[in-house]
C-alpha cells in the first residue's frame, strides 16, 4: 500500500478541522458527530489547541492526515509537524483571505521545499471572493520568494461543512472526491527503495500514557521498524545512548492501532515502514528531533527548531485568606510535578524549577513560566483548575535578549480588520503601544491595516480591542522575531479598586462603587482585605468598602427606596485577569473562582513595599 503523508495548515477558524472530519466521515473511518478536536478546552473554544492524526485509506493508498493549531500561541506545533510530511493543503477562508498565521505557517513551508495545494474553503460565505482570495495567496507566495514549481500551486474550492470540493467553481460535486484526486496527482509517495535501507525515525511530537509512559509520534524515513527492536536513539549533535521498542502504534481514522495486532477484522501489521507516521512507546527519555536508528554508525537527522518563548510569569504556591478553600492540589511540590509533567508534551514551554520567590520574600515560593503568548499560558492555567490546582501566577513580562550590546525584545506583526470608521481609535491606540503602520487596504466599508510593533505593545490591549470596535473587528498577530527594544510604554489607563475589608460584597455598596468604574464581582461575592474587585476609570488606586449596608431607619421616603440597578460586571477569565492585572498584582486561580488581588493585601505593607523601592 502507498503512503502519502499531508498535513493540513491554516489561520485560526479557517476550517482546518472541520475539512479533516469531512474527510474522514467520507472514508468511513468516522462517524457523524466525530471530530479531531476531542479535548475539552478546543470543542468549548473552537480552536485547535494540539496537532492531532489521523490516517484515511482511498484507492488503496493511505493518506497519512497531520491536523495543525491555527492560533500563533501554538506555533511550536506547526513548525514541527512540517518536517514530516511530504506536502500540506493551505487552508484560506475565502471571504478573509491570507492572515497572518498562514503567512507564518506558509513561510516555514515553502522554506522546506514543500509544495502546497491551495485549498480555498468557505466559498459558500455571503461575502466569499475566491478569485480575489487566489490572486492573494498568489501574491503571498511572490512576497515570500517561492520557486517557480511552488508558485504552480493547484487550487481547490470546498465547503468543508457540506463535505464539498471542486476544481473549478462552476463544477458540480456532492463530496470531497476532487480534493481526494489532488492529493494523489500532487503529494509524491514514499519511496518503496528506503524500505531496504537501515532504521531512520525522527519524533516530531510527544504523547504521555499513564501505563506505557512517553510516547513519541514519529516519521520513518528509511528501514522497517518492529516490536521489540533494540535501537540507538541519536541526539543531532551525535550523542548516542541505546534503548528498545515496546510497543508500535500507527493509525487508522482517529484511531491508534497497535502494529502486530488484528483488530476489527482488518489484517494484522506485522511492521511499521518507511514513509508511515508511527506512535513509539519504550524510551522514556525521547524527545523531538533527535534520530532512532537500529544503526550506530547512522548519521543523524538534521534537528528540528522550535522558536523560543515570548512571555514569562511566576507560577505560585497560592497564599490568599482563602486559599485551599477549593483546590485540591495545592502544594509546591503538587505544582512542580504538574509542570514536569507538561514539560513531556509542550515542547513550546520553559520552565525554570530554581524556586522564585514572591515579592513579599517570606511569601510563597514558585517557578518561572515561558510561554509562546498570554492564550498559550491561559491554556495551561486553565486545564490545571480542571484537574483540581490552585495557585496564583505573576503579570506576564517579555522576555528579552541581549546581542552585541543591544537590548533586543520580541515584535509582532499585527493584521486589524475593522470598520473604516473605527481606523482613527485604533491607529490611534496601536500608535501609543509603540505599532508602526505598514500597510492599509480598503474594500468598501471594511479596512485592513497592518502593524508591526513590540509584543509588550499587545499585553493587555485584546479586551481594549473589543470596545474600541464595538466587537465588530478582528485583531491577528504573529512573532516576527526580535528587533532592538522599542521605548517604555505607557498603558494601565486605570486603577485598581481594593476591597479593604473581609467579608460578603452587598449591593447597595456595589451599586454606589460602580459609577468610579466597572465592578469584576457581583452581590454576595466572598471578598477579602487586599482583593481587587473592579477598576476605577480616572487612574488611580481606590480602598473601598463593597460590604458596606444601607444605614436603616424607621424614616421612609419615595426617594431612599429606589431600586437598585446594577450594572453587569466584567467577569474575570484567566485571560481577561492576565490583560488587565497590574505589576504589583497577583492572579488567584481555583477551580471554581478566578481572582484578582494585591501582592501586600494591607495598605500598610504597600506603603513600606513603595517606600522600599
């Protein structure tokens, strides 16, 4: 059987996922209502958090299917996937056109000599144009310097929600048998020659199981592998130690099945062969880039980079008035092995375990996070308050570097889709985080700007965003790289509103506090001395009292008894509460509450913390 092995690439919510189930429903390997995205967080949020396969069988070939993340946090994913496979389908919503996680991922592509089908999707969208969406990608891949072969890219026009594709858009079709055909015609099939060859296997990814320990996804590039093989496992530096296969996985649908084993009726695999995506158990210590061999004498595989972190924040023991209240784990040790656990599937992370200390120094102590962006480090935090965690993190810092001398810090490219009367506020806004304008384009009433600033610029300016445009724009970045720091930024626009007592919020005081500025609490919130529950719109910090009651008396009124009007609070999320937290703030997190609070809970311990600095 040949192997052909793709792996489908795009901005976020392009429909990367929704045209890989379409392909797997229509190869009878899935069932309606089956989907690639399985975890928890991605179907809630309707992104793809982990790249994911799956393998297909049409015309007695297997198509070997690498399901990539779309938001830029996820970056690391990508960029390793692409070493393994043989060409990818470049996904382009056909109504918003290249953005700017598929110039990144399209980058990294054409960099490694893959040739891309262009796959333009979503032409059924009121506002579709895919001739004018093609002539972009086409533009794209010139600015980016492909070859003359890449730039002779095969274009196909799919609805991945209806599970249609075409080849040109006057066709008729009713499946994704056109997307089938060019997948044959254009991903070249592994070379049956390199079966003979000597066992070469490079990780790509890595899995953890609770009885089998770690996994690594793998490609084989040359040889046949087999259960209990013994084998070499090389560092790219040359480094050699030894080990042994326990078990080979590869795939079929969504599903692992175990190589040596029928299942289902079908004819047992008796070994994995070069040019297929296998899953390896057996090597405890494997990690991404480094080449398996049953040859010592093998020359290994060139390494596979993965770009550094962004941001950073201190992951602390949590030490609030109600702390272990809710969390089940709780301790530093329980953080710790969490971590160490992480480390073993999210190779964009680093962490530091050298115990760091918490402002206050005899308060708790933790370890320091890097992290690829605030959305990357909210998807951890948030899967550890499922799993039962409480802790509190640091405001997020970038992270600089220093060359020849110069203080250099992460920039990001930044895309805006806006309304044309929004383009004032927001060059406005962007202007004072330190953005350059780099390009604008309008077509009719809708703008598209480009940007170019410091990744410090857009800490905190998300939510912003959002009110700036009404919820009508669409804000995309992507890390460009490091560029020499760009001047101090001056952005917290307001203050912190801190409760100064311990208690249950009311909601008269509530309601007289919300006209200093927005409220994150509602009436019966359990607050606490040093807790922020809101900000105050002029600036500056604010001690207040949110479980203060109405002073009663037996004099009544028309005008003491007014009703009460409460506006809705804005309701803290991990990533709402990681833009909005100041330097000298903590973010509380269980796993039922999200809290904001000061570092010194007492007035008394930041005015000695203030006269200390």
């Amino acid at each position: 059987m040949e192997i052909r092995n793709i792996a489908i690439i795009a901005h976020v919510d392009h429909g990367k996922t929704t045209l890989t189930d379409a392909l797997l429903r229509q190869t009878g390997v899935a069932e309606e209502g089956v989907s690639m995205d399985s975890n928890a967080l991605e179907l809630e949020r309707g992104i793809t958090i982990y790249s994911k396969n799956a393998a297909i069988p049409y015309r007695d070939t297997k198509i070997n299917i690498v399901d990539t993340p779309g938001h830029a946090d996820f970056g690391s994913e990508v960029e390793r996937v692409l070493r393994s496979i043989d060409s990818v389908l470049l996904v382009v919503d056909a109504q918003e056109g290249p953005m700017p996680q598929t110039r990144f991922v399209l980058k990294k592509s054409l960099e490694l000599g893959i040739k891309p089908i262009v796959v333009i999707n979503k032409i059924d969208k009121p506002a579709a144009d895919p001739a004018r969406t093609e002539e972009q990608v086409l533009e794209l891949f010139m600015e980016l310097g492909a070859s003359d072969e890449q730039t002779n890219f095969p274009v196909v026009y799919t609805i991945g929600k209806q599970g249609i594709a075409k080849n040109k858009l006057t066709d008729e079709s009713k499946d994704l048998t056109p997307l089938l055909e060019t997948i044959l015609a254009h991903v070249p099939a592994s070379d049956p020659a390199k079966k003979t060859a000597p066992l070469r296997l490079q990780p790509f990814n890595l899995g953890y199981d609770n009885f089998l320990g770690r996994l690594a996804v793998a490609r084989v590039y040359e040889g046949t592998l087999k259960n209990s093989d013994n084998v070499f496992v090389k560092k790219p530096n040359g480094e050699t130690r030894s080990g042994k296969i326990t078990k080979i996985f590869t795939f079929r649908g969504l599903r692992r099945v175990e190589v040596g084993t029928a299942e289902a009726g079908l004819p047992a695999e008796a070994l994995a062969e070069a040019g297929d995506i296998v899953l390896i158990a057996g090597l405890p210590d494997i990690y991404i880039g480094e080449t398996v061999t049953t040859d010592a004498n093998t020359e290994p595989l060139p390494a596979i980079e993965v770009d550094p972190p962004t941001i950073a924040l201190n992951f602390l023991v949590n030490n609030s008035p109600f702390a272990g209240r809710e969390g089940k784990f709780v301790t530093s040790r329980q953080i710790r092995e969490r971590l160490e656990r992480e480390l073993e599937i999210n190779v964009g992370l680093r962490i530091d375990f050298a115990p760091e200390r918490s402002a206050n120094d005899s308060g708790p102590e933790g370890f320091k996070v890097s992290g690829r962006g605030e959305l990357h480090i909210a998807i951890l935090l948030e899967q550890m308050r499922r799993e039962g965690y409480e802790l509190q993190v640091s405001q997020p810092q970038v992270i600089f570097h220093e060359e020849n001398g110069q203080k250099l810090e992460p920039f990001e490219e930044t895309i805006v889709d806006i309304p044309s009367v929004y383009q004032g506020v927001i060059i406005e806004r962007l202007g004072q985080r330190k953005f350059v304008m780099k390009d604008m384009k309008i077509h009719e009433n809708q703008m598209r700007i480009t940007f170019e600033g410091p990744t410090r610029g857009l800490l905190g300016y998300r939510s912003s965003f959002i009110l700036d445009t009404k919820g009508d724009g669409i804000l995309a970045s992507r890390v460009i790289g490091f560029k020499p720091y760009a001047g101090e930024i001056k952005k917290r626009a307001v203050g912190s509103m801190i409760s100064m007592t311990t208690g249950k919020a009311l909601g008269y005081s509530l309601w007289n506090l919300q006209d200093r500025g927005v409220l994150y609490i509602v009436p019966a919130t359990e607050v606490y001395e040093g807790m922020v529950i809101g900000n105050t719109s002029k600036g500056e910090e604010m001690s207040v009292n949110p479980t203060k009651n109405k002073n009663l008396t037996n004099v009544r009124s028309s005008s003491s008894d007014e009703a009460l009007t409460l506006v809705p609070p804005f309701e803290l999320t991990i990533e709402r509460g990681l833009e909005v937290m100041a330097e000298d703030e903590y973010l509380e997190i269980s796993p039922t509450s999200v809290r904001l609070r000061k570092q010194f809970l007492t007035e008394i311990d930041r005015s000695r913390a203030q006269r200390r600095e």
